[in-house]
C-alpha cells in the first residue's frame, strides 16, 4: 500500500504546515497575557541585593523581596532559588532601567533559542524551517520570555551541544552544554548521559566549566552566602511549583515517585550506553527523563521539551515520527492556550511520558534496523 508521502506530494503537506506554526509563533508574540517580567524582576532584585548589600545577601529573601518593590512596585514576589550565576548573569543589566534591562534580557534570551534552533539543523528545505518555527510556537516558549526565564537559554545550550555531539566536536559541546548550569534540574541526566555514551572528552569540558562556575560561587557568595543558597534548596518548594512533574500528573509521592524516577533514569542511561556511538535520540532521550524526574519545573521549563521534540524532527525523519511531533506542537499552539482548551499543566508529563517510550522503542529495536532506517531517511 502506498504511502501518504507517496501520494501527496511533500510539499503539499509541508507547505501548509509552515503556515500553521508560523501564525502560532505570531500569536505568541502579539498576544501576552502572561505576568511580564516576574521572573526576571527577581533575577535582578537578587543580584541589586548582591551588589548593594553583599553577595552573601542574595539568598536573603527578605532583602530580595524589598528589592522587587522597589524596581516593579505591587508586583509578585517571590523567592530567589535560582542558582547564584542566574543573578550573575543578570548583574551587568543593573544599570540600565528596569523596563530596558527586560526588553534586553527577554530579546537575549529568545534569540540564543531561535538562533541556536536555526543554526544547528541537519535537514534542509522547508521541512528545516518548520521544524524552527514549530518548536518555537508552543505557548510556553513565549511564556519564558513573557516572563523572562532563563530556562530558553538553557534550551539553546541543549540544542547547540546536540549538534556538535554529532559532529564529533566534544570539547565545543560539552562547553555548550554547561548552559544546564542556569537549571539544572530541567538537564539534570544530561552530564550522566555523556559518561554512558563514553564521550569523556565533553564529560570533562562540561565537568571543568561546572568547576569553574562553583569557585566563583564560592568566592562571590562566601561560605554563609553559600550555606544560605544549600538552604534554600531543602526547603519547601514554592506552591504550584509541582504541577508539571510526576506529582502533578500521577500524584506520585514516597516510594511509588522514587521507583519511578529510578526507572526512568535506568533507561535513559541504559540507552545511552547502547546507542553510544549515534547520539542524535540520547540527548532529547535525556532531556524528557529529565522533566520526567525532577521534583521541581514550572511551564516555561516546557522550553526544554520544544528542545527534545526539534531534535526529534532532526534525527527521525520518517513521515510518521514528523506527524507525531506536528501534533505535540499542535496540542501546545496558542491557538487552544488562547481559548482555554490546552492541555492543563498537570496533563503535560504524560506526554512527555509518550515521546519518552516512543523514543525508547526506536533505541531498542536491533541496532542493524536503527541504522538502515537513518541510511533511507530523506536529507
């Protein structure tokens, strides 16, 4: 029986699904309805607090807080819990006013995720640029930006080191990856699955830029700065702050979360192991089981999921798997966020729970298979 790409041709399919994913992305744009710089003002009333009042203050929430009135007055608040590079990062911006200082941050990040999305493809033609647009349309791309997460830049690191792991380039991506840093816990099997491929090269690149971000924690923060920052850390997380990990979707707790998390990062690096020499499904493999474990994520951290899903597009290029990723992107568009009727944040995992076993049922199938299907995919 002949095929659908064998009867239409493709770019029939193609063409329309450019459109779609480029109104999406408009969308996004032009419509934001999200609090504008809530996470951002944070950032920067950490690091205001760091330079004014010490380093060894910026876990201080109290002063943190006071900050947040006094650069957005009646705005939220919220604690800093980010790492003490995020306000790191942030600190040149303190300068300028606070609604260019966004703009510039928020720009900043969003172009790192676009340009890296552009710049790092291996396919070519339209199919290429879909694959841009449609990981850049989902709702909580802009969302991060609204926000102004550092989560984007993160993504961007993620997608970078994806292509330089292919291209043989360790040093270069292990230094790519080292973006996980700004969050960890949205990457956090990433440097585990570099051991198991034996990429040793980009193990230690990513390992001495991680080295070389906790000396100057250290030596910024000091040891009380540092203990405040490990306190944070055991504490509650703030509420909501659950809703898109496996409490929010299965209400997993104790025993039955910990056998779950075991599970998953048991094949995640088992897969890695087996697929050490193609990289292509390790990394997105590795950055879905990592939403999948961690106990912490909000809706921008989704960011993260366009991320895998692009690298998806690039590696299987079987008109099935571009289907299935079209409809993962269909499901996030503002198109249904603007009406209400997307998935609610609790219901995410279990797709993230889908592409996780889809991934794993292409990686197990026998290894001569695997790579003749790569050897018939279209350039």
């Amino acid at each position: 029986m002949l095929s659908l790409v064998n009867v239409v041709p493709r770019r029939v399919i193609l063409a329309p699904a450019f459109g779609i994913v480029a109104v999406a992305l408009l969308l996004d744009v032009a419509i934001r309805n999200d609090p504008i710089s809530v996470d951002f003002n944070t950032y920067l009333a950490a690091a205001e607090v760091g330079i004014g009042r010490g380093w060894s203050n910026v876990y201080d929430q109290l002063f943190v807080m006071v900050q947040q009135q006094l650069l957005v007055p009646g705005s939220r608040l919220q604690p800093f819990i980010s790492p003490p590079i995020v306000a790191f990062a942030v600190a040149p911006l303190a300068s300028l006013p606070h609604q260019t200082a966004y703009v510039v941050w928020a720009l900043l990040m969003f172009a790192a995720f676009a340009a890296a999305l552009a710049l790092s493809g291996v396919s070519t033609g339209l199919s290429r640029w879909i694959a841009v647009l449609g990981a850049l349309s989902p709702w909580w791309v802009m969302h991060a930006v609204n926000v102004g997460q550092v989560v984007p830049l993160v993504a961007a690191g993620m997608v970078v080191g994806w292509r330089l792991l292919r291209d043989r380039r360790d040093v270069l991506a292990g230094i790519a990856l080292a973006a996980m840093l700004f969050k960890p816990n949205t990457a956090m099997l990433v440097p585990l699955v570099l051991l198991f491929m034996a990429r040793y090269r980009a193990f230690a690149a990513w390992a001495a830029c991680a080295a070389v971000a906790l000396i100057a924690v250290i030596a910024v923060l000091g040891p009380s700065g540092l203990g405040a920052y490990v306190n944070e850390l055991r504490s509650p997380w703030p509420t909501g702050a659950d809703k898109v990990t496996l409490y929010g979707a299965m209400a997993a707790t104790g025993l039955l979360a910990d056998m779950l998390r075991v599970v998953v990062v048991g094949a995640v690096l088992a897969t890695a192991y087996r697929l050490r020499q193609s990289p292509g499904l390790v990394l997105p493999l590795a950055i879905i089981g990592s939403l999948l474990v961690s106990p912490y994520l909000h809706g921008a951290d989704l960011c993260m999921l366009s991320a895998a899903g692009w690298m998806m597009w690039e590696e299987r290029r079987s008109f099935g798997w571009r289907a299935l990723l079209a409809g993962a992107w269909l499901i996030a568009s503002p198109f249904l966020y603007l009406r209400g009727e997307s998935l609610e944040l609790t219901q995410w995992p279990w797709l993230e729970t889908v592409l996780f076993i889809a991934l794993l049922a292409v990686a197990w199938q026998p290894l001569t298979a695997w790579d003749a299907s790569r050897r018939r995919a279209p350039a």
